[in-house]
C-alpha cells in the first residue's frame, strides 16, 4: 500500500555518494547536476507492480511541480534493458512528464545499500538526502509539493 510523504525529517541530513545515472540521449548525468534545486530521487523497475503502480502518480507530481521549477522529479530505471525498455515502458502506460534515466548496473541502489524498490530520496538544494521511504508513496495529493520543500527546507 502506497504511504504518504513524511512531515518531517526521519534523520538529519546526509551527505550522499557521488550518485549518476543514463538520460535518453545515453550520456552520463550526476545528481550534482540538479545542485540547488530540491530533486525526487525515485529507484524503480519495470518488473516491480509497486513501482509501476506509482508511476502515473510521480509523473502527475512532475506536471504539479514543473511551473514553479524548484522541484525535480528523477526516476531512476534499475532495469538492465535500460533506455530502450523504459522508452516502451512509458509509452505502453501512457507516461508522461517524466525523464528516460537508467542504472542498468545496478550503481546507485548498491551506494544507497539499498536492495529494493521502489525506493525514493528526497535531496535538498545542497544535495544531501533530508528523506527516505521504502516502498510505493502517495505522490498525488495537492499537498505533496509543499511537504517535499518542507523536507528539503528542514522540517
């Protein structure tokens, strides 16, 4: 069952690993390079129901979040068919708003040391993770924008 994001901070904010994944185009992208806005880092796959379920959620947070542009929405496939199947993927469920990004190899959820997903980070603008949940989240509530600046603001 999908939970809501939390209020508050669960821990104090932690520096992360140098964490990078595949865009669209095949080229090589660094969290560093969403340095001062707030990014929702989400690990997902293909073959996870709970992650396909909470796709059309996070695309509709992405839509929400998009004209402000201080939130960022970041889906990371860990699928090794990379950009190819998630392309298909989203096409076959209607996604939209969403960016193709890929680990095939597995790097980010090994550095997290994290074994599932779906799995979400929420990064504040200095690029430490303020929030982790475990599991599918609730992303569509009206409320969800203003709980995730809460977190990244150090609520």
């Amino acid at each position: 069952m999908p939970v809501d994001l939390p209020a508050h901070r669960t821990a104090a904010p932690r520096a992360l690993p140098e964490l990078s994944f595949v865009d669209d185009a095949g080229a090589t992208r660094h969290l560093a390079d969403w340095h001062g806005r707030i990014v929702v880092l989400n690990l997902w796959a293909t073959w996870c129901q709970p992650c396909v379920a909470e796709m059309p959620a996070l695309a509709a947070l992405a839509r929400q979040v998009a004209p402000a542009g201080d939130i960022v929405v970041l889906p990371v496939s860990i699928d090794h068919g990379g950009v190819d199947l998630v392309r298909r993927f989203y096409r076959t469920h209607g996604i939209a708003d969403l960016p193709v990004l890929c680990d095939p190899h597995m790097q980010i959820p090994t550095a997290l040391r994290e074994d599932g997903v779906p799995v979400t980070l929420v990064i504040d603008r200095a690029g430490r993770e303020v929030a982790r949940v475990v599991g599918p989240v609730r992303w569509d509530p009206a409320s969800t924008p203003e709980r995730v600046r809460g977190l990244a603001a150090g609520g």
